[in-house]
C-alpha cells in the first residue's frame, strides 16, 4: 500500500506552464497530449526529456499563492490519508505551483504515467464480460476500504471520486490482464474532500472557479453542497460509478453492472448498510447529470469566447471541444 514521491524538473514545468497555450496545448512552446478532461482541470503529458513518463493535471484556479499552499496542505493530508490509513493503492505522487504569464499561480499535480490501455474506461472495452465484472468487483471492495474507514472512527470522513476512469490496472502484459490479482491503482487525488470532526479540509469554493461568473451563484445556491455530498453517500457513489458506463458508451454493461453490485452489498463487500442500487435509478442519474454538464460545457465555452475575444483576455483553462456522453 501507499505511495511515493517523484523527482520533477520545477524549473522545466516553469518554462512549460510560460510557454502554454490553452487552446491549442499541442502548439505550445514545448507541446502537450491531452490525456483526459475532468470538470475543473486536464490532465496530460509533457513531451520533453525530463518531463516524460509522467502525467499532469493542471489547475489554475487560485488567485494567490497562499491560497494554491492551502490546497497543497489538504491535498498531501488527503493523499497520506488515503494510502497510509484507508490502504489504497496511488501511483507515485509529486505537486508543483508554478506562476502562468498572468502573474497568477498554477497548481499540477504530478503522478507517474501509468499505460493509458490499463485505466478503468479503456478497458472496458477490451476485457471480456467476466473480467469486466471482476474489475468492477476490485473497485467496489476497494471504495468498500473508504465506507469502513469511515464507519468505524468519527475523526475522519473521506470521499473518492469512483468513475471507473479513475481507476488502473497494474501488471498488464500485451492484452491480457489478470484482474484478480493485478495490483488496483487509485488515480485521481485532485478533489481532496475529506472532513475532520464534521469540517470540509477543502475550500469548496474551488469548485465554483472554473464556472463561467453568470453561473456560478446559481451553481453555489443549488447544485455545490450536493455535489459534495454525494461524494461520502456510498449508495450514491456506487450509483454514479454505475451511470459512468454509459458515459463511457458501455450502456449493455449497466444490468450486469448494478447485479455485480447488488451482490458485493449483500455479501457485506461494503462493510455498511447500503440501499441495493437499480437500473432505473442509474438511468435517470446519468440523464440528469449528462445534461448539467453539457449545459455546463457549453456556457464555458460562451465565457471563453467574452474573455478573450470580446475582453481581449486570458482563458486559463483548457476545454475539450466535445465529450461523448
């Protein structure tokens, strides 16, 4: 179990985060491969010697560097929470602020690449249906390892993102993958939420600032404290794991998928008393969910066009032009 650190070139991340261009990474000064688009950051690679063989996720959401340290602290806190107290499994782990030509810092967090063919969604579509489902059992035992955690202390309460995406395969060989057995990484550190006697370590705010301004007090009146707290509800965790498959254009997987996780729960896989998911209720969360963030999407790219076209400003984040849902 556990994790650990990396040695990464600051000085190079520098000259790369001065050099990028957010609409167009793979133009920069040194280029960038999108890896993968979340809500709120990118994760990619940097393809320079002394950067190479590690994946980024970039954040530009601080507007001081006191406030970019802040989220480190928590961000560590909940990195040795997760693999030293809860017992998941992370890649090798680094961060860095680094300042963007705006003056304002940017925060990456820096882990080693694992093989794109080993992530939860690539495989998916490569493994057979009973090694899906073996997978699918790995992720639910180890998100089981977090609702443990939780119910036998009050001290500390810890949430993980569970989307399948967020999940790797260790010990691949050509196209065959022992799942059983296979070492299972936890990937995505960069949403920290974790409480401490009842109170959130993390500025939920963050969330908010990525959203264009002419939504976001819409966003933070009725969408952000339930977004957070579904993170620590298993029964909407395993639900949202399940929804993710149609995301991931696997919806043939879902009645498999919520038996699979129907029987983790009643064999006690979860260690708490969860409420049996079912298909009706994915379907209508995914739905939900699909149209927020389409929406979502869209208004982002209506504030990247004001900012920069209009305001003849600077738009830090890097958007995808589409997202399969």
């Amino acid at each position: 179990m556990g994790q650990q650190a990396l040695e990464v070139d600051r000085d190079l991340l520098q000259k790369f985060e001065r050099g990028l261009d957010p609409a167009h990474p793979e133009r920069s000064r040194i280029p960038a491969q999108i890896l993968g688009y979340g809500e709120i950051s990118t994760v990619f690679a940097i393809h320079t010697a002394g950067l190479g063989g590690l994946a980024f996720k970039r954040l530009p959401l601080f507007r001081s560097w006191e406030e970019a340290e802040r989220y480190g602290a928590v961000l560590g806190d909940y990195v040795r929470v997760l693999s030293h107290e809860v017992g998941l499994t992370l890649p090798a782990h680094e961060s860095a602020i680094v300042t963007a030509p705006s003056g304002r810092p940017v925060f990456y967090i820096i882990q080693q690449r694992v093989p794109s063919e080993s992530v939860g969604n690539r495989l998916l579509h490569h493994l057979g249906q009973e090694q899906v489902w073996r997978l699918l059992e790995r992720v639910l035992g180890e998100m089981a390892r977090v609702w443990c955690f939780n119910q036998q202390q009050d001290r500390l309460q810890v949430a993980v993102d569970s989307q399948i995406s967020n999940w790797s395969v260790g010990g691949l060989g050509g196209s065959a993958c022992d799942v059983e057995t296979a070492t299972l990484w936890y990937l995505d550190t960069s949403t920290p939420l974790f409480r401490v006697a009842g109170a959130e370590q993390l500025d939920t705010e963050l969330f908010l600032r990525s959203a264009p301004s002419f939504l976001a007090w819409i966003l933070r009146r009725l969408y952000l404290q339930q977004v957070v707290d579904r993170y620590y509800d298993p029964h909407l965790v395993t639900v949202d794991l399940l929804a993710n498959f149609y995301k991931e254009q696997r919806p043939d997987l879902i009645p498999g998928g919520v038996a699979v996780a129907r029987n983790c729960m009643a064999a006690g896989a979860a260690g708490v008393d969860v409420e049996p998911v079912t298909e009706a209720e994915v379907q209508a969360y995914y739905r939900e969910d699909a149209q927020i963030w389409r929406l979502y999407l869209a208004a982002r790219k209506v504030d990247r066009f004001l900012r920069t076209r209009l305001l003849r400003g600077d738009y830090p984040y890097i958007l995808p032009e589409r997202i399969e849902r």
